[in-house]
C-alpha cells in the first residue's frame, strides 16, 4: 500500500546574546555548572523579570530573514508545568501573541526548489540542563533562562531528504544573520520533528508521532526514515499507531519509545503578570532588520556573479561562514578566484581539519594565500613546492620569505634545464631506446630524473617542453 508521509519540526534556538532572556545572568557554552545563574533564573520571591533587548532585535531579524509578519506588540504569556529542570514552575513564552507569523524559506530537493512554510516564530526561555547517572540526576542551571526562539514549520515536508534540507537552510540563515550560534552539537539548536502517515489520498492525517531533541542532520533524516517505515510495519501488520514521545537512538539507528500521550496537556496558560505588553517603535524595527547581516541565498548570488565559481564550491564555501569570509578576504589580494577556491578548500581546510583548528584560530593571513597564488602562476614555485610550505603559511609566515629561506624558488632558465637534461640523457641511454621503442613509461622516468638532478627546482613545464624537444633530436 502506497502511503503520504507528513512531517512537520519545531526548533528551539538559542539567541546570540550577552544575557538571559529575563535576567542580567551571562550567557555562555561550557562554563561550570551552576556559575552564570542568579535570582531570577531561579525563581527566588520578590524577583521579577526584565526584558532582553537584544534578544527581541535577534528575534526580529530571524523573522524578517525568513519572510514572517512581525508583530509590534509584544506579550508574553505563563507555560505552567512542574519538572525538575524547571526551577520557576513555569516557562515564560509567547503562545498566544507570537513575535512572527506566516513565514517561509525555500530548499534545494532533488526534485527541484521546495518552499516550506513556517507558521510560527515565538520567543521564550531554556529549561535547565540535567544529567541523568545511573543512581542519581543532576541539574545545571547555566542554560535556565537562556533566551530560544522556537521556529514552528507547516507540516510540509514528505520524506527524511527535505527535513534535513530545512534544518539546514533554517541553521545556516540564522548563523549568517548572527542570530545564533546554531551548533546542534553545543544544544544552541535542538529539533523536535512530528512524523505521521495515512493511506495514499487520505483526507485525514495518520496518528502524529514526536521524535525529541534530535541534535544532528543526519540524525534528522535517519530518525525519520526509521520512524516512517516503523509506521508502515504497523498498519500493514493491522495494528493501531499509537500517540507517542520518542527519541533516536543512533547506536541501533532506530526511534524509542520515551511515553505515550493520553491527550493534549493542559499547561493552563495565561499571560504573564510581570511582563507588561510592549508596543515596539516601527522606526526601531526598521532599523533592527537593516542592519541585519547579508543572508546565505544573498552570498551565494553574488559569488556566482562576481567570482564565476561552481553551484558545488559556493555551497562548500558558504556552509562555513568564517571559510567564506577568509575566502573573500584573498579576493581583496588577487583576481583569481578559481585558484583561491581551491587553496581554501582544498589544503587550507586539510590542514585546518588535521590540526583541530578553525580559520580564526589559525595565524593564516589572505594576502599570504594570494602571494602563494602569484609564486605559483609567475612560476618562481611548482604547486607541489607550495603544498611543501602550507604548514608556514597557516602559521603566518609570508611565502615568499619562506621560498627565499628555504631555496625553493623554481629554476625556469630553459639554458640550465637544458644543461641538467642533457646530462639525464647522456646517463640513461637504454630510457631513450624504450621512448623510441613507443613505451610512454620512459618520459616520466625521465622527467622524474631531470627533477631529482634539479632537487625538484625546475620547472616542471619547461622540463616537459625541453625534453621532449631533445629526444626527437636523438631519435
């Protein structure tokens, strides 16, 4: 049986800011437990809230970046539930006054462009983090009042591919924007993604199941594609699909159950009494969203138009905001794009993935890459040469003092050559019979001869050229 696969998300974000949604208390990843929280993350009597600013500007500009209505008036209203990781008893949130609605971003499938709408964008605070241990749960209090904005999608999506296209066009936006650091692997983005199926052409929607807390892309599109077929065994075996929580195992690649769900829950939501309602200044507003970083869709139009390079180098170079950036900075040095792309991607990122660094931690410097390029093109070094020296250059030395210290500057004297190429010759008489004798092996021998003797100083161009040119002499 043919079946339609429905798949809607819910993100939580962290925003990029200095201090909690509510508090003074610093914001920050990895710092020891319990040190950046104060009273009001706590919910001690007698404290009240105070609105981030800053947090609505970053919530403004992931509205306006992903083609929602923002709405002026803020308010807030009272989630209450008691859990352990919940230190007030309720979460502060927007339930029913969300900062943005009816938004959408566009994704690149295999059957071509995809838009998949967002419902919703609203503003609220991070739970604490626990860690559960095999007698005991601790609690973190760092992340408690964290400013999140959860980012609600239209259950538009059909299949794992599209869900992890969405996530990433979600993440990569929010990075490039500054709203967000959006490293699932740190919890700054957390997805909980809703999966049901019903028989093809089905006029209602099959029983929704939620996978939480999914922390990875291919965790996404695994998780589903496990879930989706779990589904399908289920209603072709005739049993009932039931209303579950569950979450993904990566070790067994499979969905687990957490809890069913009776019913919806009744969080007995009412606005919140402290938070009076904000009508923001639409001079503010403007202002906010202008100064918002250029988007990813933005970059990559212009790096096609002005840099000339592939669809497949400008996604590699934008999926890495700080790549492309470091990249930009060489094209201020030099007009060879193609060559740029190619240090960058190619043994810039080598050496930065085997030393554990990122470009920012390394001491590499854009005008160095572009005078490498030069070195290279002038003919002063052999593209092997360079690779010999990425080590210096990625701790900051300039390459043409490197090249200079090293004696490394490529011979292209052709009279020289010749003199090194002629002594090649006259010292292996049996490698010219077998060029003769129409065995191609023997020039690359040869070659490889002439930049032994030269101790890899020739360049390697005019050896080819040369060579050849003496052999039809001998031959």
């Amino acid at each position: 049986m043919d079946y339609d696969i429905t798949i809607g998300i819910e993100i939580h974000c962290q925003l990029k800011t200095n201090t909690k949604m509510f508090s003074g208390a610093p914001t920050s990843f990895g710092r020891n437990a319990n040190t950046c929280v104060n009273e009001i993350d706590l919910g001690h009597p007698g404290t009240l809230p105070c609105l981030n600013k800053e947090a609505v500007a970053k919530a403004i500009q992931a509205c306006s970046a992903l083609h929602l209505t923002i709405d002026p008036l803020i308010k807030f209203d009272r989630k209450n539930y008691y859990y352990s990781d919940l230190p007030k008893g309720f979460q502060i949130t927007q339930q029913f006054h969300p900062i943005g609605k009816d938004g959408y971003i566009e994704i690149e499938t295999t059957n071509g462009k995809k838009k998949i709408r967002i419902n919703r964008i609203h503003m609220e605070e991070d739970t604490a983090k626990q860690y559960h241990l095999s007698k005991m749960s601790l609690l973190d209090f760092n992340r408690a009042g964290t400013p999140l904005v959860e980012i609600v999608s239209e259950p538009d999506m059909t299949c794992g591919e599209e869900a992890e296209k969405y996530v990433e066009a979600l993440r990569q936006t929010l990075y490039y924007i500054g709203v967000s650091d959006a490293k699932m692997e740190e919890g700054s983005m957390r997805c909980d993604v809703n999966v049901s199926i019903a028989p093809k052409g089905s006029n209602v929607l099959g029983t929704k199941n939620e996978i939480k807390n999914l922390n990875s892309i291919s965790h996404i599109g695994k998780a589903i594609d496990y879930e989706v077929a779990r589904q399908k065994e289920l209603l072709e075996k005739g049993e009932d699909i039931l209303q579950e929580t569950r979450r993904y195992d990566e070790k067994s690649n499979t969905t687990v159950l957490m809890r069913r769900k009776e019913g919806n829950v009744d969080y007995k939501f009412f606005p919140e009494p402290n938070i009076f309602p904000i009508r923001l200044d639409e001079a503010w507003i403007k202002e906010v969203i202008a100064n918002m970083s250029e988007l990813p869709e933005v970059r990559r139009e212009r790096y096609k138009s002005n840099y000339d390079l592939s669809d497949h180098d400008i996604d590699i170079l934008i999926s890495n905001k700080e790549i492309a950036e470091f990249f930009e900075g060489i094209m201020n040095y030099t007009d060879e794009a193609k060559n740029a792309c190619n240090w960058v991607l190619g043994d810039i990122s080598a050496w930065l993935n085997k030393n554990e660094k990122t470009i920012g931690e390394s001491a590499a410097k854009e005008e160095h890459v572009a005078k490498l390029i030069k070195l290279i093109n002038d003919g002063k070094i052999s593209s092997t040469q360079a690779k010999d020296i990425i080590d210096e250059l990625m701790q900051g030395k300039d390459p043409e003092e490197v090249v200079k210290a090293k004696g490394l500057e490529q011979v292209s004297d052709e009279s020289a050559i010749l003199d090194i190429i002629n002594e090649v010759l006259d010292n292996n008489m049996q490698a010219i019979e077998d060029y003769r004798s129409g065995k191609d092996k023997a020039i690359t021998f040869l070659v490889g001869q002439v930049m032994k003797a030269s101790k890899g100083k020739a360049n390697p161009g005019l050896v080819n050229k040369i060579l050849k040119e003496e052999l039809s002499k001998r031959i």
